[in-house]
C-alpha cells in the first residue's frame, strides 16, 4: 500500500473536499474521456449537452457544500488546485446566463444548471453515499456516454467499477515500488524496528521512490505554505459566513485578544488550548467562505493540522522548517493507513473518520517532531483517534460551519494532548492503532445515515435554523 503525501494533502477549494473538490475533479474526468478516444463514439456523431445528477449525501447536503457550483466549475475546466476563488461567482454566472459551458479544448456544449443539474434525493446509487450520474447526449438527445463517480472522502474520486474493484480486494495490495510498503500500522512499527528509521525517513524514502529529495521537500513546503496561508486569511477575515445560518466568522477577535494578552504578558492558563482553538478556527471559516484550502484529510477537517503546526512554530524552541517536513511525512502515512483500512469520509463513517483522522496524524506528526519514538507516533494516533470514535457528521444546514468549525479546534486540543499523553509513556499502550482503525470503521457501518453527512439528524434537525 502506498499513498502519497500529496494524495493525503491536496490544494483546492472550500467548503467541503467530498462534496465541493470530489465533483469538480470529477466534471474535469468526465470532460477527458469525451474528448479522448476511450468510449465507443458512434460514427458521425458528436456531444452536443451535458446533464448531471446528484445522489445520497450529495444530494442531502450538496447546495450547502456548494457541490452545484462545483461541478458547474468542472464542467467549464476549472480544477480545484487551480480555480481562483475570487473568479468562481463570475464564471457560474455565465454559465447560467449562457446555459452552456465551452471548456478548453471542447466545443460549446448546453448546460442549464436549473434544469441539466438535478439533486435526487430519492435514489441513492449503491456504491457510496456520494455518488453522481454525469450523462452525454447528441443533439436529437439520445444518450452518447454515461459515467457514474463516487467522491469518496478527501478530494477522492473514482469510478463505479473502479470501487469495485477496490472493494473486491479484501485486503489492500502491497505495493513493491516503494521499499516500506506498510499496510497497517502493525507492519509500519515492524519495519520501523528492523530498519531503525523514524516514521517520516520511511515515508520520505517511499516518495523518493518517484522524485528528488528536492522536488519532495519543495512539494511539502508548497504544501505548508498554503495551510499557512489559510491560517493567516482567516485571522484577518471577518463578517458573515455565507449560507444563510448568519454565523459570525470569530478567529480575528479571538487572535486579536490573545495578542493584546501576549502583550501585556498577562497569565493564561488556558493558552495551549486558546491558541490551537484560534489557529483551527481561522482555516475553517476561511474554508466555509469558500477560500483555498488543503484537505488535511479532508476540507472540513482542514483546520487541526495546520493549528498544531503554527502551534509548534511559534512556541517550541528549535521548530523549523525540517520540522515542518517530517510532521507532514508522519501525518501522511498515519493518514494513509486509516484510508485504506477504513475511511476519511464523513458521509461514509461520520466525523470519526474526518476530524478523528486529522486528529490522530496531528497526534501522530506532532509526537514525531518532538522526538517520540515510532512506537510513542502510534500511541499518539491511537490515543487522538479513540476518542473521536462514534462522532457524527450532522452539518446544521448542510453548511461546514456549525459544527464543524469548533469541532477542528476540539480536534487539535485532543491531537496535542494524546501526542503529550503518549510522550510520558515509552510507546506500550492498551489498543493497537490498528484495532482502533478498525473499530472506527465497523462503526461507520452500525452509524444510522441520518449521521452520516446527510443532515437529516443531530444538530441539524435540533438547531433551528436562524
């Protein structure tokens, strides 16, 4: 098994990588194989429009995640490392003022969002709980090529019998390109104790199976770079959020106060917790608003990594840039391992699997970066991902704001407090990662689908909605 650093941490866009980033990348693939040669075209023909429908959690929550605007986006060629936020309202108003899209490389094909894009809440597809039905017709409107995706957590998308074949594996495949090909977090510590190399050298000999160490460390710098960025947009944002909950964007009062204590040097017992809160706080309400942000595993988990690592920066002596790298190599196969044994998707497992996962690769690139042994990194995960086990997912709204903001800073006060907890040990713990990995996932299966991404349960039926 091997995931990539940048398969864990991609660049895009706001609200949500499942329900904004997974159906935009998925429009662009649809796109691809129209143009390609890969489909049987019938002779004489050509695509003349386009339709698109969504289905399961999708459908629920989609107009709250912005997943019409997103697969509008991708039907015009916009990608979501790509795309400019600021460009985005522009760009769909013409679509639907034109009811069609021209993307690069293709001609004007008919597209009305009001009419071609449909959210069907009554049939949900059997592969996963977000899936989506993309359909090409001629001009007479007979149907050319139909694609089923599934946008399976993180920015992921794949086929219909692409997932078919990943559940048809019973278990995942070892891939003999990389030379610590670790499934698991057993066979991780394994290789750990026979190589005597931390988790990250592990993880950074797997990707320079493929690059250059400077092409590796120039791509997790990139990578930083773009949380940090999202960190400091949101410490300076304020206003409303959009959506319609008329929630207050609170980071920059918050950040301003703490400096003003900082100042004055006055005594806050509460300050680890305060400043991770505010740093969470900031990524996502900047992602809420839409703005660039990195999944880390996921958008509406975006905040708890970059919150422990600006965190670290400002108050650990010795913090570095190298520092930097490794937490993101740690956190990567520690976030690897959970995918591929369970799943980072909210709308599959609930929140255990979205802000549970960044809590515990937190725990895990924190412990790591502050000399923790690779038994110590695994307690660490274990510990942080334990105790999100059973966390709904029940967005108020279908919008990433309530309570998933707040949720991110819970996230990264557990991420450090399990990476502190498993630091006073000497690695040795109770439950193994891996049980717990499994855990989660089993209960993702016993979660009802109310909880389960599709806010038709929890807060989001409790809450009235302002």
């Amino acid at each position: 098994m091997f995931l990539s650093v940048f398969d864990v941490f991609k660049i895009g866009v706001g609200p949500s990588s499942s329900h904004t980033m997974g159906p935009m990348s998925a429009a662009v693939r649809f796109l691809d194989e129209i143009a390609s040669d890969a489909w049987p075209r019938p002779a004489g023909t050509r695509v003349a429009s386009l339709a698109v429908s969504l289905h399961g959690s999708l459908a629920y929550t989609g107009i709250g995640h912005g997943t019409g605007r997103a697969v509008v986006l991708g039907l015009t060629g916009e990608r979501p490392d790509q795309v400019d936020p600021d460009r985005m309202d522009a760009i769909i108003g013409s679509v639907e003022a034109s009811r069609s899209v021209t993307p690069p490389g293709h001609p004007t094909y008919h597209f009305d969002p009001k009419t071609d894009l449909v959210f069907d809440k009554k049939t949900p597809l059997p592969g996963h709980a977000n899936g989506m039905r993309f359909s090409a017709f001629d001009r007479d409107g007979n149907v050319l090529l139909r694609r089923v995706y599934y946008s399976v957590g993180g920015g992921f998308v794949v086929t219909d019998t692409e997932l078919e074949a990943l559940k048809s594996t019973r278990k995942p495949a070892v891939d003999r390109t990389v030379p610590y090909p670790f499934a698991n977090a057993a066979q991780m510590l394994a290789m750990a104790a026979r190589s005597g190399l931390s988790i990250a050298q592990m993880k950074r000999a797997n990707e320079e199976a493929s690059m250059s160490p400077e092409e590796l460390d120039a791509g997790l710098d990139r990578i930083w770079s773009a949380m940090d960025g999202c960190v400091e947009r949101g410490l300076t944002g304020e206003g409303i959020m959009p959506g319609g909950l008329k929630v207050k964007r609170r980071a920059r009062m918050i950040h301003e106060k703490l400096q003003d204590e900082w100042r004055q040097n006055r005594r806050n017992p509460l300050l680890a917790n305060d400043w991770l809160s505010v740093y969470a706080m900031a990524v996502n309400e900047e992602n809420a608003a839409g703005g660039r942000v990195v999944t880390a595993p996921t958008n509406g988990a975006a905040g708890v990594i970059p919150a422990t690592i600006r965190y670290i920066l400002q108050f650990q002596d010795g913090a570095d840039q190298t520092s930097v790298r490794d937490y993101l190599l740690t956190a990567a196969a520690i976030g690897g391992i959970i995918k591929h044994n369970a799943s980072i998707s909210g709308a599959e497992v609930g929140c255990q699997g979205e802000v549970g996962s960044a809590a515990a690769m937190s725990a895990a690139g924190l412990a790591a970066i502050m000399g923790g042994t690779p038994e110590q990194v695994e307690n660490a995960a274990e510990i942080a991902l334990e105790h999100h086990l059973g966390m709904t997912c029940d967005p108020v709204g279908g919008l990433v704001q309530v309570p998933c903001i707040e949720r991110n800073a819970l996230g990264a006060v557990k991420a450090v407090t399990a990476a502190s907890l498993a630091l006073k040990g000497d690695g040795t713990h109770f439950v193994p990662l891996d049980a717990c990995i499994e855990t989660m996932r089993q209960t993702g299966l016993d979660m009802n689908e109310k909880y389960k991404e599709t806010s038709t349960g929890g807060l989001a039926v409790n809450v009235v909605e302002c």
